[in-house]
C-alpha cells in the first residue's frame, strides 16, 4: 500500500491548521501580557530622553485609538485573526507610519539568506563529519580530532560571535564590524556587491553554523554506526562491495532522512539563535526586528514577525511529515 | 530542542530489534570511558564548589566587597597588581570572580537539573501515553508540543521575566522546564511506539495488566539508561538557555549566577578594556561544564545502545 | 538518492518561494533608489586628497573630508524622511544636517542663541510673541525661507494636532504674518517659555521643525502621509549647509551644499567636512573597535571602561574633559524614586534616613568608576544653573557627599524599628524592605541600584535591587489603585530644566489638578507649600534673578518631606577622534554640548576644521 494516505494527508493538515491558530492567539496573549502601554511607555520613555513633550497625553490617547487599542479585547483579537490571515500586518506603533509589511519585506531577504546557508552548510557538512566520524574504517587520530572542534557546541551563541567578533573584525581586522554591505557598491547582481554581501554575512554565518554543528556530527555519527550493524550492509560487506562506496550508497543514504527530520525540527532554535547573533552584527534581518520590537512592544511587529516563524517551522515540520511516507515506503501512516 | 533529535534517530530502531532482549555479555556496558571521564570532571568542578564555599568569603559577590578592576594573581591591570585575596581578579563593581563562580556555578546546575527533571517527568508522562495510547491523546500531546516549539523562546523569556522580574531558583527552573520538555516527549514516544509490539508487552496485555502497568513496570525499567542521557541532554539544554537568558540581562539579580556575569561584563565592555579574566573565567567554566554534560550523554547513548560504542 | 535529492531541493524550493511571495508583499523604493543615486556616482573619476573632492562629487570624497558619526539608533523605514514621523529619523542626521533650528540655547551661558530667527520677543503678559526671522535664508531648493512658512507650518500644526505639533497646539491661538520676516503668534494663555519650549532647541531638538510651503502645501491636511522623500527632485528640502546623497541599511551619507543661504546671507562660512556619514555598529565594542581604527570620529554615550580602553589604544581619542570624569553631564540627573504612599515609606523619617545613608562619592567610585560628580540637588550641574545649585548650597540645602550610617539608623529606630537577628529592621513583625527597580537597557542605573542597595543593607534595611525593562519599570510606578501593591524604591532620572529648575520642579508637583506629585505620589502639606512655589516659577520668564529665593523656598520643602533622594550627575561621556578633525567642544573650548545626536550639531560641524 502507498504510505501517504489522503486520511492521514487531512489528519496532518488538519493538525497543522490548529498549531498555527493556536500558536498565533498565544502570541497575541502573550505580547499583551507584559505590564503596561506600548504606546504610553514609547512617549514617556521619549519624554525621558528628549526632553518633555506637552500635550503628550493628547498624543498617546491619539495613537491608541488610531490602532485600535481601546478597543475591547475580543475586538482587538478578532481583527487580529482576520488581518493575519490576509497577511495584513498593519503599521508599527514605535515607526509609525511605516508599515509592518515594508519592515519585514526589508529584513526576511537577509535572514532567509543567513537562514538558508547556514542550515545548508550545517546539513552538508555536519553529516559529511558525522558519517566519517561514525565510519569505522575512518583513521583513529581523525576521530580523536573531531570531538575536540565540538568545543564551541552548546555554547550560547551569542557568546560564539562575541568571540568571532573580538578575534577577526577587532584584532584582526579581517572582517567588518557591523552590516550587511559595505555602502560604497551598488545593490545588485553586479560581483562587488555579492562579495560584500559574503564577507559581510561570513561572520554571523560562522556563529550560528559553531554553536549547531555540533549536533548534527553527532546525530549522523550515531545514525551511521546503527546502520553500519544492519544486516543489508552486513550483505553488501559479505557480497564484497568496497567499503567507501557502502558508506556512500547503502549508510549514507539511509541515515539521511532522519537527519532531515531533526533540521526540520532544529529549524525553531536555529532561527531564534540568529535573533541574537543579527543584534550583535547589527544584521538588518528578522532578528533585529523581533529583538526590538519585543523590548518596544510593537504588538503588530512582535505578531508578524511570530507568524513567519511560526509559519517557516510549522510548515518545514509538515511538509517533512508528508514528504517521509512517500520517499520511504517502509513507513505507512494508516490505523495500526 | 535539538540536542536530543539525534538520540531519537538512532533509538528507534535499535530498542525495537535487541534493546529489550540481551545485552552483550562481554563488558559491562557502564565501564565507558566518555560516561566516566565526564562525570568525574563535572564532579570534581561541583565538589570544588560546593567545598569553596565553606573556605571563601560568600560576601564577596556584594558590590563595592573588593577593589575594583583587579587582575588575577601575578597579572597586572592599569597599575594594580593581582593578589591572593582575590586570586581570580574582581570585576568593575568590586565583586570578586572566584566567589561568584563558586556561588554561580552549583546555581546555574541546579536550576538545569531541576527543570531537565520536570521536563523529562513531563516528557515520561506525555510521551508514554502518547506513544501506548495513541490516537486523540497522541495528537493532542503532539498540538502542545508543536504549538510550544514555534513560538519564539526569546520572545516567552523577556514577558515573562517581565512578569516575574526576581524569580528565585524554583521559579526559574519551573520557567524552564516550559522549554524541557518537548523533547523527552517526542523520543519517548518513538520509543514506546517501537516497544508497543515486543513480545514481552504483547504477553502483557494478553495477560490483561492494565496500562499503566505496563508502561512504567514492563517498558520504563528498559529505557534506564536512555532517560538518564535524556536527563543529562535536558540539563545541558535548560543551563544553555538559562545562560543565554542571563546573558542578554534577562535572569534574576538578587542571585549571583555566570550567566549575569557575563551579562555584566559584556555591557562594561570588558573585551575591549582587556579585562580577561572578568568574561574569560566563566566562560571556560561553562564550557568545560557543557563538555561534560556531553560526554555524559554521549556515554549514556552508548550504553543504552550497543552499537554506538566503539568497535 | 535521487529521491532524497529530490525531496531537498523541492524543500528549498518551497521555502524560497514562500520568501519571495513574502519579500513581494510590499513595494518599497528605497533598492532602486539607492541603485540610482549611487550609480552617477561611478562615473565621476576619483580624486586626489591633495586637490580636494571637487563640487558635485561629495559623496566620493576622501575619508579626510568627511566625518563619521554614530548613528546609536535605528530608522527603519529608509525612505521616509518626513520630519515628524517619530522613528528615529532626527537621530541620524536629518536634525543635525539638514534641519536648522529657529533659537537655540546655550547650556553654558543659559541664553538663547538665533540661528534661522533672528529674535522672538513676548508682550508683558507673554501671551503674543513677536519673531522676527534672519533675512536671506533660502531653502535647499533655492526658494526663500519667510513668515509664509512659519504661519503655513504653524497652521499645519494646528490643523492636525496631535500627530504633529501637540505643543504648539496647546498654546498657540492663531499664527499672522506680519512681514516677510516677522510672524505673530497670539498664544491661548501666558507662557514665558513659548519661544524656549517650543521653538527652540533645548535638550534633543526643536520638535517643530519649519518645513517649505511650496513642497508641503499638497499635503497640508494629511503631513503624515507625505514621505519627502525624491532625489530627482532634490527632496527632502530643508536649509541646512547639507544634502542627503544616499543610505543603506545602516549608513546615512550627506554630502555639503555649496550654495547654502548662510555663505551669502554673512551668517557663517561653508563648513568644512565636505561629506557626512551616520553609520550604525551593532555594539559598543564594534563602536570602540572603530573608533580605534579611526573609522568613526564621533561616538555616542559609552562607558567610562570602555573609554579608557579606547584612549589607551588610540592616543587621538578625546573627552570633554582631558581626566576624569572625562565626560560632562547629562540633562538628566539620576535620583532615588520612592513611592511616598507605600505602607512603609509613607514615612518621612525613613526617606530622611535613606537620604542620610546614601554615600553618593561612593555611588560616584563604584557605579561610576569616577565618571561622574555627586549632585548637590535635583538639577543638573550647567553653567546656566550655577546660580540656583550655589543659593542652595548657601541655604544648608545641599545634598551631601557622604554618609551618616549612625545618623541614619537612629532616624529609623526614632520610628519604632528595631534591629532583628538578620541585621534588619523590623516592626510589628514586618521587616523594613526596598526593592529598587532598574532598567534593563540602563546600565547606568542598574550599577547606581546595586551600590544603593547594598550601602541600604549597611543600615539594616533589607534592599535589594531589581532589573526591569523599560516599560515594565515605568508600569512598576505608575499607580493602580492599590498602594501595598506597587513600587518601593527605584533608581529614576528627571529630565527637565537645563537652563532653569521651573520644569525640574514642576514634575514633582505641577499640572492644574493633580492630587499629588510625580511618580512619588507626593502629597501633604509641604506639598501644598511646595506646588504655591513652582506655580510663582511658571510665571517668570526663565533666568529671571527674582526666581532664585522662590527655587530656595520649594527647595526648603523638599528636604523637609524628603520625597525622593538626589543622587549623582547623570554622566555623558562621548569619545570624539581628533585624527581627522579638530576643535571638537570640550571643557577649554565650550561652544556647544558634546552629543552629535542632539541638534546642537549644527555648531560642531561649522567649528569642525581638518587635522591637517
């Protein structure tokens, strides 16, 4: 029988639409449940550093009526829902009147790219150590070497681009300090400005890619050793095949789709992990935004920017449930 | 959540086929050299705590206890020299290194211990009736998780710490613990969803044991050595985000701890002024202590599963 | 392995996909923008310091010809530059490069220089106000800046207050022109301070920037809408010696306007920095770091560590001051907050004990690391306000420098608390607590709220301080009805009066019908007194010698209450990097206040002179 079934295919949907409701009114509770006004503290905290505003009473009351914050809650909760649905963000309270939209359209690209290379790199590489660290005719000083560069794992990573950032940009001077892009290329497919963009990104890349890597050698270690016992490797060593191309076609291969599983998994802490390395680097992506927004309580930024995460690990997480029975038959998802 | 994913792809499979049924006679399984070195290095680092606090004056950790800006014995640091009443150096404020390390460190630990414990009865609880169940609790255990999983940690840490600006040790390991236990869950579940059809727990329920029975008196004495790595996993996760919290200046003040430490010294610039010893120290002592924890786990796995030792 | 391959590649697909609908959800100019701009630019050919970067070519110039601020905050929306949005946008640059304010006042003498006014002058009832504007001010365009943009401006703000010029809606009746050069303003009520409040720059910027009629006029009813934003037509269009050339996610570059008004009206010279960068790092340390390598001339407020660390490697770096503190103040002094309507601290007596048991040079030492003086009040220490910190200190009213701990502790027990075998005081079984909130995003006041606390538990009272976001800090005080609930102690600043203690003062006790005073919740009879005092305040014009004994008078209340306890000058240490440029303001050459985020700017950039 096929292993994906339109009964468990709706079941997972199914699933998947009530974790994204759920998770986006939790969001909403959330957000709104620090002490305070975000558009009382914005002014007050204003007044605080420049100096006092008359009239500023008339002005917060102005604002929260503009966005619908005296309305009653259920109101406030409905619309919510409504606009999220329809990808409508509304504008910020802290960078009235730009909209929400607009600041996630500028921060998605960089932290999608940050995202995308470092989840590639720590894939590829990641299992690549992994298999030869779990590999037994892998030499033995080979595998006493790899445990000692796990050193960074499980460190915070903030810490890790600290570091990074104090050796190479402060000492050295190899790379730039903060940014995305030097200022003097021009924005486009044109060779100077891809190279800014990489030396630019080669740092945060290198603090997210420390702190995580780690897992995924040991993951693909494991994996490698379990399947090397198994008996069709065991028949494919008696049938005299060569040992690297067993690792490669019979191992590999198989250890390959669990791993894809835990990077789907993984893919919520890689990305919260990167909020703080972009605040380090000052990385104009989704982290920046997030980070401010949440110590600003921009409700609407906070929401939307929740949404996108939500969406990328909710999605990653179906769509690996979905794709697993196809790719491997061996696993059906009927009633047991 | 990722450190344990690896553990789940490789315990499937493996209990399923001979986890349950023999353990290879030759050696015994607990004699592993990662399990063991780890656990005596952490060790010692929790005895010399736990020790240093008896010798050394607690009240150094207050503000203004000691000069400010001292180095390390036999350093020096703009014209003052290191001496042995603060042999690891103070920071800006005059608090001295060696004695918010020996009051940081069993802090931080047993905050991680604490709330991987919870996370992982939690996991045990969910996960076993997940996994034997089955059905609507199997998907109402996995909506929970799922749901807590996407939501940005960062974002669930700053409210509530916000909420609960000074929480003390249980409250902060119970904050935790909200992160802990999703983890546990889902391997668990794989777990039991592989012994589900091993003779042993068929004979069971043909004999009529109840359910419950079966769970924690025929599957759970098998999994030993697998929920201690998880417990292991679960510490070093729950201390990893208990020091990215207090880094960001996030953790409690009232008690010293590496993490507000670090924070401390990250916003005094310390890196720059060249102040080693102030962000160096607690470092080094949170890496070596997660090295540990791994080794642990690690080692655990390996007991747990034949076939990940060494050849 | 196909499958798999397969399988990954659609994976990333999807998710690429899912990116650009995402990124394709709204359209936003600033790319393109930025791609124009910058593209003229390579086609003019690099030239040598030694001739200088030739008009029109500013935005090559070299890094001797151009000056690098710290951009400390973040504008997010780049292609927006109306003025009046409140995103962070005057912070880097638009105020300090473009926009020229009306009046701006001198920290040190207390006056109120003219800048685009020539002078403002109020009746004797300070109800009308006379301005008089600076003939041959142009805007960047080239059309004359005159009294048809005041009163249209000031009509604008009157028409859609409050988004845009709340104050001066409050206090402006009407707006006519006189002449070409003279506006006058029929205010709603008596304000002596209309001209300094409202139309001058006075601790960040003057809010109420004038704008061009001939640009806004489309857009009188909707100015928020407007963007003023389109470099073929030249906008944003202001007055200032500067034009904006281009920006990037965390650069904003100007570039000088050869043809600026001041040159031809014989107001000031062309100044020198032929380009302008705002340039945002992410940390303190990269800012050191830069500074250091001379990439950046200009840092905001940082550490006394970190600016020790930055001399030591950087012999250019300079202070305000060549030792210690190395920096000058901050209009905002920093104080001890306490709720005077808590339970426990409703009691005078305590306050005056922990008024008593706060050591203020060791707040200085500890907290500081010497960065800063110990206040003798509540005001900060400007030249402007010797006068009023001297009379106190001549009345007895002064804060002191150090402790009286034995003092202190016979206050607490005149009270009825005794000593319990903890070390802290106790009464009715209750224990005598404080728990001090602090920011979270202020390390300043959170290093001010340990030493407080712990020179607190010295005395016996069991402190302790607590770290807490801005906003949950300000949450944490303000009042919600039940008293036993909310706030004991917190370290707070109050930014009011840097040229005269009126705005200070009335935050404790000021507006028309209020019940009790500030965030303390002051109230009583020395309240009472206090309030009579500071409403005497509001009626004379600022600097008047005949406030100084009313200022004694309030003061007198405030000891005697003991409402909240003064504690140090709030210090702003601002690294400037000599390598490049010289004559930056220091302590030997005061012309203006160190911070280049602040709308003073405009007098460092015309003293600037190259080092070379």
């Amino acid at each position: 029988m096929n292993g994906l079934t339109w009964k468990y295919a709706l079941h997972r949907i199914g699933i998947y639409l009530l974790t994204i409701l759920i998770s986006i009114t939790l969001i909403f509770v959330i957000s709104r449940a620090v002490p305070g006004d975000p558009i009382e503290n914005m002014w007050r905290q204003l007044e605080m550093q420049k100096g006092q505003i008359e009239g500023v009473d008339l002005i917060i009351d102005h604002y929260k009526e503009l966005f619908g914050l005296n309305e009653p809650i259920g109101i406030q909760y409905l619309k919510y829902l409504w606009n999220t649905v329809r990808f409508e963000f509304g504008v910020s309270f802290v960078h009235y009147p730009t909209s929400v939209s607009s600041m996630i359209g500028h921060a998605l690209p960089w932290t999608l790219g940050l995202g995308l290379i470092t989840t590639l790199i720590i894939f590829i590489f990641g299992n690549g150590i992994g298999a030869v660290f779990g590999w037994e005719r892998t030499p033995k000083f080979i595998k006493t070497i790899i445990p000692s560069s796990l050193i960074f794992t499980s460190i915070p990573s903030v810490l890790a681009a600290l570091f990074l950032l104090s050796i190479f940009s402060k000492n050295l001077g190899w790379f730039p300090l903060a940014g995305a892009y030097n200022s003097n290329v021009t924005q486009g497919w044109n060779w100077p400005y891809i190279a800014s963009v990489i030396k630019y990104g080669f740092l945060p890349v290198l603090s997210i890619l420390l702190v995580n890597i780690g897992w995924t050698i040991l993951g693909m270690r494991a994996m490698v050793v379990t399947i090397g016992g198994a008996d069709y490797v065991r028949l494919a060593q008696a049938k005299g095949l060569k040992p690297f191309y067993i690792l490669k076609k019979y191992t590999v291969r198989n250890a390959l789709l669990p791993q894809l599983t835990s990077l789907a998994l993984s893919l919520g802490g890689l990305i919260s992990g990167q909020v703080l390395v972009e605040s380090i680097f000052s990385y104009p992506g989704m982290g920046m935004l997030i980070f401010r927004a949440i110590r600003e309580q921009d409700f609407n930024v906070i929401q939307a920017t929740s949404y996108m995460f939500i969406l990328i690990t909710a999605t990653s997480v179906l769509l690996i449930d979905l794709l697993y029975p196809l790719i491997d038959p061996r696993i059906t998802h009927g009633e047991d | 959540m990722k450190k344990t994913d690896f553990v789940e792809n490789t315990g499937v499979e493996v209990l399923a086929e001979d986890g349950c049924k023999k353990r290879p006679p030759k050696d015994n399984p607990w004699k592993n050299s990662r399990l063991i070195i780890g656990t005596i290095i952490l060790g010692i680092l929790i005895i010399i705590a736990f020790v240093g606090q008896l010798f050394w004056d607690k009240t150094l950790v207050n503000v203004g206890s000691s000069p400010l800006n001292l180095p390390p014995v036999g350093n020096e640091y703009r014209d003052q020299i290191g001496n042995w009443a603060h042999p690891l150096g103070t920071d800006n404020s005059g608090r001295d290194i060696l004695a918010l390390v020996l009051v940081g460190l069993p802090h931080s630990l047993g905050i991680g211990f604490v709330s991987a414990t919870i996370g992982l009865t939690i996991g045990i609880i969910f996960g076993f009736s997940a996994g034997y169940l089955g059905g609507r609790v199997d998907d109402v255990i996995r909506l929970l998780s799922d749901t807590t999983m996407n939501i940005p940690a960062l974002l669930i840490l700053i409210i509530i710490q916000s909420l609960i600006p000074n929480a003390g040790f249980f409250a902060m390991a119970l904050l935790l613990a909200v992160f802990a236990w999703q983890s546990p869950t889902r391997v668990l579940r794989a777990q039991v969803l592989s012994m589900k059809h091993a003779d042993y727990v068929k004979l069971a329920q043909l004999s009529g044991s109840p359910d419950q029975e079966i769970m924690f008196k025929e599957m759970m004495p098998n999994l030993m050595p697998f929920l201690i790595s998880q417990l292991t996993a679960g510490t070093s996760y729950s201390v990893l985000i208990l020091v990215g919290v207090e880094v960001l200046g996030l953790g409690s003040q009232k008690i010293p701890s590496l993490g507000i430490t670090l924070n401390n010294a990250i916003n005094a610039s310390a890196i720059l002024r060249g102040m080693w010893w102030w962000w160096g120290i607690p470092t080094i002592i949170l890496i070596v202590v997660f090295m540990c924890l791994l080794l642990i786990t690690v080692g655990l796995d390996e007991v747990s599963n034949p076939r990940l030792r060494d050849h | 392995m196909q499958k798999q391959k397969r399988t990954i590649t659609c994976l990333i697909a999807l998710m690429m996909i899912f990116a650009i609908v995402l990124s394709s959800c709204n359209t936003s100019p600033t790319d393109e923008v930025v791609e124009e701009t910058s593209g003229t630019s390579d086609t003019v050919g690099e030239e040598t310091a030694d001739t200088g970067t030739q008009p029109g070519n500013y935005e090559n110039a070299t890094r001797e010809e151009t000056v690098y601020f710290d951009a400390y905050v973040a504008h997010v929306d780049h292609a927006n530059w109306n003025p009046f949005i409140t995103d962070n946008l005057r912070d880097v640059g638009l105020q300090q490069a473009l926009i020229e304010p009306l009046f701006m006042l001198n920290y040190d003498t207390g006056e109120i220089d003219p800048w685009l006014g020539l002078s403002m002058e109020a009746n004797d009832t300070f109800d009308v106000w006379t301005l008089n504007l600076r003939p041959g001010v142009k805007w960047s365009d080239g059309e004359d800046f005159n009294a048809d943009d005041v009163v249209f401006t000031v009509n604008m703000f009157l028409a859609n207050t409050p988004d845009l010029g709340a104050d001066v809606a409050l206090w402006t009746e009407s707006v006519e022109k006189i002449n070409d050069l003279t506006v006058q303003f029929n205010l709603t009520d008596s304000n002596p301070r209309y001209q300094l409040d409202i139309w001058s720059f006075k601790i960040w910027g003057d809010r109420n920037s004038i704008v061009p009629e001939h640009i806004w006029n489309e857009y009188a009813d909707n100015p928020m809408e407007f963007t003023n934003y389109d470099p073929e037509q030249g906008w944003p269009v202001f007055t200032g010696p500067y034009l904006l050339s281009k920006f990037t996610e965390n650069e904003y570059i100007y570039v000088r306007n050869d043809n600026w008004w001041g040159v031809e009206a014989g107001f000031q010279d062309l100044p020198a920095p032929k380009r302008l960068i705002w340039i945002q790092y992410g940390t303190e340390e990269s800012k050191a770091a830069a500074m250091i390598a001379n990439d950046l001339d200009a840092m905001a407020n940082t550490s006394l560590g970190a600016f020790e660390a930055m001399t030591a490697a950087n012999s250019n770096i300079i202070g305000w001051e060549s030792e210690l503190p190395y920096g000058t103040i901050d209009p905002c002094p920093r104080y001890l907050s306490i709720n005077n309507e808590h339970p426990i601290w409703s009691d005078s007596t305590l306050r005056q004990a922990v008024n008593l048991a706060v050591d203020r040079e060791q707040i200085v030492t500890i907290a500081y690391e010497g960065g800063t003086s110990a206040s003798i009040s509540i005001f900060p220490q400007y030249g402007s306000m010797e006068q009023y910190n001297s009379a106190l200190e001549d009345a007895g009213l002064a804060a002191s420098k150090t402790a009286d701990t034995e003092a202190a502790k016979a206050l607490i027990e005149s009270s009825g608390w005794v000593l319990n075998a903890d070390g802290y005081y106790e009464k009715d079984g209750q224990v005598l607590t404080m728990s001090i909130l602090t920011i979270e995003e202020s390390m300043e006041t959170r290093r001010i709220g340990d030493v407080v606390a712990e020179q607190l538990r010295n005395i016996g009272i069991d402190a302790e301080s607590q770290v807490l976001s801005f906003g949950a800090w300000l949450t944490a005080q303000s009042e919600d009805g039940t008293p036993e609930d909310d706030y004991e102690g917190a370290v707070s600043f109050v930014c009011g009066g840097v040229n005269e203690p009126y705005v200070t003062l009335n935050t404790f006790g000021g507006g028309e019908d209020v019940t009790k005073g500030g965030m303390e919740r002051w109230s009583g009879e020395s309240w009472e007194a206090f309030r009579a005092s500071v409403a005497q305040l509001k009626n004379l014009a600022p600097g008047d010698a005949a406030g100084v004994p009313v200022v004694v008078e309030a003061y007198e209340n405030i000891i005697e209450d003991m409402p909240f306890v003064t504690l140090t000058q709030a210090s702003m240490l601002t690294p400037l990097n000599t390598t490049y440029w010289t004559n930056w303001p220091t302590s030997e050459n005061p012309y203006t206040i160190p911070s280049t985020w602040v709308q003073s700017t405009h007098l460092i950039i015309h003293n600037l002179q190259p080092a070379n």
